[in-house]
C-alpha cells in the first residue's frame, strides 16, 4: 500500500517528465487520435448535461421553438420561481429529504462500517473471517433485491410510509466494512494503539480520536458513495412511500415525470427540477475530489 | 486481500467490550436489514394460497416448491430474462471497452488536460439514474431532442429500438465511474516496469496491450461482475421509460416482473421469482469469476 502511495506521488510529480520522454516516440498522429478521441467522449458525456442546462433557462414557448443545444430568452430564474411555488415548495420538501435521508445516512452508515471494519483489522476474535466472509457476500446483495422483502418486513410492523423505512436499511454498508478493514489495516499502525493503551486511552477512544483521523480518505469514500447511492436510491423509497411529503427527489420528480401527458405544463418543472437536483451531487464530488479519488484507488482492489 | 495485523492484547486486558461496542451495531443491522430480509424472501416463496371453495377466506399454507414450478412455467418472466441477458451481452463489453480505452488514455503520456478529462466522463455518475433516464428520454423524444437527424429517421422509443436507448442510458452512467476503478489500478502499477519496454522501443499501443491489460485484469472482473449484476437488476430505468415508450411493458425487465406480480399481490410468486434471479445472478458472477481466473492462471 504505502509503495503504491509513494509511486503514485513519484508519477505526478514527475508527470511532465515521461510525457515529454514519450513524445520522442510518439508521432504526431497518435497524439492527435487520442485527443480526437478524448474530445468526442467528452462531447458524449458533456451534451445531455449541457442540453438541461440550457434548457433550463427557457421559457416554455422557447423551449419546443428554438435551439436545443443554446440559450434563448434567459428565463432560469423565473423557472427556479416557479418550481419553488408551485404546490407550496413540495420540490424544496423533497430536496430537504434526500438531504437528511442520504445526509444522515451516510453519515450514520460510514461510522457503523468504519467501526465494524476497523475491529476486523485489529482485533483478533473467533468467527473473524467467517463474519468477515458474510458481510462480503452481502456486497453482492443488490439493494434491489431487498426492497420488496423489506416492504413486508416493515409493513407487518405498520412502518412502511415513515422516514424509518428509507432511513434505516440505508444505514447498512458491507461496502464501507470491506473498504474501512483494508484502509485500516494499512494505515493505522499497531504501535499507535499501543502508545495510546500506554497512556491509559480505552479501546473506543483510541478509535474515535486516532483511527478515525488515520482514515479519513476511506472515510469521505465510503461516506461519498453510500450518500450517492441513498441520494439516487429509487426502488427502496417506491415502495415504502405512499406520501408525498416525505418522497425524496428523484421519487418526486419520477412521479411528476408520469403525469406529463395530463398535465403538460409539469415538464418545465421536470427539466428545471432535475437540473437542481443534481447540482448538490456534482458540487460534492468536486469539493471531495482528492478524497475519494485516493480513497477508491487504495481501496478498490487489493 | 489485505494483510491484517492483529495488536496482540496487553496481558489481562480484554476488548470484549469494545469489540461489542464496535461489531453490533453494524451487526445487528446486517441482521435485520439484510439477511432477515434474505431469508423471509426464501420462507415466503414456499407459501401458497389456499381457498376453501371459490368464495372461502385466502389461507397461506405451506406449498413446497409450487411456486417455484410457477416460476418455471411463467413465460413473460423467462422472456424477461432473456432481454437482460441479450441487454448484458452487448451493453457490458461495450461500456468496459469504453472505460477501458479511455482509462489507458488518461494514463497515457499522449493527453494533456487529463484531469478535466477525468472529471468530465466521471460527471456523470453524479446524476442519479431517475434524472439520467426522465434527461435522456426528452433527448430521444422527437420534438424536443437537439439530435432531429438521429430522431427523424429512427424512433429510438419504439419497440425494437427502446432496449439500445436504454442501454444507451445505462452506458452514460457508469462509464466514468468503471473508468475510474480501471485507472485506478493503472496508477498502481510501478512506473520501473515501463522502464525495459521502453527501452526495447516499444510503442503506447504495446505497452498498453502487453504491460498494462494484463495488469488491470482483476479490475475488470471486479467491474465486469459489478456490471452483470446491475444489468440483471435493471429496474430504474425501464421503469422511468414507460413514462416515455408504450413499449416498454410491464414485464420487460425482471424486476419489473417481480414488481408488478407483487402488486396484483402475488408476493409468493414475486418472491419465489426474486430467489430464482438471486440464484441466477450468483450463478453468472461466479462463472465470469471463475472464467476470468483460468483463464488468468493460463
């Protein structure tokens, strides 16, 4: 692990270096293939991104009636206006609770796995490898799968259509386990927990104020893709939730989505909508970048 | 596999409590959320309605393995099978392919701005598959789409086509994030191993091809049975686009099968249907795994 940091850390430094190494070798053509190729990918991934923005900022005559792909009478604001009033900011209750379902979440399921994962790494008990073993085989559970029979698991107990029944099976990350015990076992070193045993600190406290800031990057990790993955969770909330305040975004817009062909006039909302909702996750990803980034190329396959 | 380094204990001290303290909420979680869940699923699709007489009370009694001949006879969910499997076989190497070429790319010396790059195919991963498929569905809607050469000729939302759409959806997705987990294991390589190859001459190409493949290898399985999984499980999608395409029925994929064969409610056969696809799942992952390893062992 710390080698692979190092040669890492070595390369980007040295990035400009091979480059200019390689270009002696490289003929022209090949330089400008791979860079046609990049642009179009780019184009690929970058157009329907672009297509909603631009959308977006249209009126709804300009919107069937001009181009696509450019801007007309800029109107982004008075659609942002007209999403937040329409229905009393049902769309503001709706990004409120994906805030707290994939917010809380997140947060609540990074530390459950970080603390199960870390005690896999570091302490030896019977059963380790078995447990270890079931939580792996739960990583290919899909969530999915799950969803139905948890909807009568819940509603035998008259929880379906609470904040619980979103709330609580999206605190489990076998993913997190898996990616704390390998961070864990790499970076946090046994003569720390044992200077902290010296100094009288207790088991729980040595986690809590040394090993959880030791893994940090695979913490921001697993806290990023368990809150993408509540954040866009679709089936779980689908069938629990019958109301509509508490349906998280992408539930909300789904249902908006299907009513177009009655009410016509909801597409607008829809467009403008999905624009707004996937700029927090956007902005996240951005902010955390040098986070994850590390986290998932330490964690992914060794 | 990590390398775990156990601390030893420190004589007469005993972590049991702080073991408890950090194993039972994920695992009492696990339980319930889980694998409670898993084994209600296998107790439910053993069940069978009973009635005594046309008008008599729905009795569930326990039925063997009816449900499960049910299963096995029932065409629309074998049909449904079918398409995802015909989905997997085309859309999961192409969309690997894809993240694989621009994953050596990015990689290579041959770019510049490979960071924009990185983010750029990675952003869409941030868009959650509602958004993506309600997004792309207006993008393949004749009057509104910016592609009208594309959407005049061909009715991408038709019966023939609407299966490509969506693979076309699911592609945009995940190519930057399976992109990602592949460059990722490019930049583990050591940079020392380049060094003979480029010596003796050789090109990016045959670097890439004889150095760099080989090494990604366990990336791609990892991504590749991620991805049959995902594809088996298609639901978000199709499920958005009946909103879109009349063609995309109520059974078209087999979680939309389950879902509306628990909804008529038949949750005995909806969960008998769920174990059947678990199974096949798991089947297939472990093939792919199995497959991938002889034929790296070779």
């Amino acid at each position: 692990m710390t080698v692979s940091t190092e040669t890492r850390a070595l390369r980007t430094q040295g990035m400009k270096k091979p480059a200019r190494d390689g270009g002696i070798r490289e003929s022209a053509v090949s330089r400008v293939v791979a860079m046609a190729v990049m642009i179009v990918a780019t184009l690929y991934f970058l157009t329907p991104l672009w297509w909603l923005l631009v959308a977006s900022s249209k009126t709804r005559e300009d919107f069937t009636s001009t181009n696509p792909l450019w801007f007309a009478d800029f109107a982004l604001f008075d659609n942002i206006a007209a999403l937040i009033e329409y229905r009393d900011g049902v769309f503001i209750r709706w990004l409120a609770n994906s805030a707290l379902y994939a917010g809380l979440g997140a947060f609540l399921a990074t530390l459950i796995a970080a603390m199960a994962g870390y005690a896999i790494a570091k302490y030896s008990f019977f059963g380790r490898e078995t447990l270890f073993n079931l939580i792996l085989g739960g990583v290919l559970v899909p969530a999915t799968a799950l969803a139905l029979p948890l909807f009568l698991l819940f509603s035998q107990t008259g929880m379906t259509n609470t904040i619980w029944a979103v709330l609580l099976p999206s605190l489990v990350s076998p993913f997190g386990v898996y990616l704390s015990r390998i961070f864990a076992a790499a970076s946090v070193p046994n003569e720390i927990i044992e200077a902290a045993r010296i100094d009288g600190a207790g088991e729980v406290r040595t986690f809590f104020t040394v090993a959880t800031r030791l893994m940090a990057p695979a913490l921001v990790t697993i806290f990023l893709f368990q809150f993408v993955g509540i954040w866009n969770n679709f089936f779980l909330p689908l069938i629990m939730l019958r109301d509509e305040e508490l349906f998280p975004v992408t539930l909300g817009l789904y249902v908006w989505n299907t009513q177009v062909s009655q009410i016509p006039d909801i597409r607008a909302l829809v467009v403008i909508g999905s624009l707004l909702s996937i700029i927090p996750l956007i902005v996240t990803f951005l902010a955390l970048q040098r986070f994850w980034q590390s986290g998932l190329a330490n964690g992914g396959l060794k | 596999m990590a390398r775990d380094t156990v601390v030893k204990a420190s004589k007469g001290v005993r972590h049991r409590g702080a073991l408890a303290v950090f194993l039972l909420p994920f695992g009492v979680l696990f339980v319930l959320f889980y694998l409670v869940p898993v084994l209600y699923a296998i107790y439910q699709s053993l069940l069978t309605v009973e009635r005594e007489g046309t008008f008599g009370p729905a009795v569930q009694v326990f039925g063997g393995l009816t449900q499960y001949i049910a299963v096995f006879q029932n065409g629309p969910f074998w049909e449904s099978i079918g398409r995802v499997l015909l989905f997997g076989v085309v859309q999961v190497p192409i969309m690997l392919g894809v993240a694989l070429v621009l994953a050596l790319l990015l990689d290579s010396p041959l770019i510049r701005g490979s960071k924009f790059f990185r983010l750029a195919f990675f952003a869409p991963y941030a868009v959650p598959s509602v958004i993506a498929a309600i997004m792309w569905g207006f993008l393949y809607s004749p009057n509104l789409s910016p592609f009208t050469a594309v959407t005049s000729n061909i009715d991408l939302l038709s019966a023939d086509a609407v299966l490509w759409s969506i693979a076309n959806v699911v592609t945009w997705v995940y190519v930057g994030y399976n992109m990602l987990i592949i460059y990722s294991a490019l930049l583990s390589i050591p940079q020392e191993i380049y060094e003979a190859a480029r010596i003796d001459g050789a090109g990016q190409l045959r670097i890439a091809w004889s150095i760099k493949i080989p090494l990604v290898v366990p990336a791609l399985v990892l991504t590749g049975i991620f991805s049959i999984i995902g594809t088996l499980q298609l639901l978000t999608e199709p499920q958005v686009f009946q909103s879109f395409s009349n063609a995309v029925t109520s059974t078209f994929t087999p979680n939309l099968t389950i879902y509306s064969t628990a909804s008529v409610p038949n949750i005995s056969l909806a969960a008998a249907m769920s174990v059947v696809l678990a199974l096949t799942t798991f089947a297939l992952s472990f093939t792919v795994l199995k497959f991938t390893q002889r034929r790296t062992a070779e």
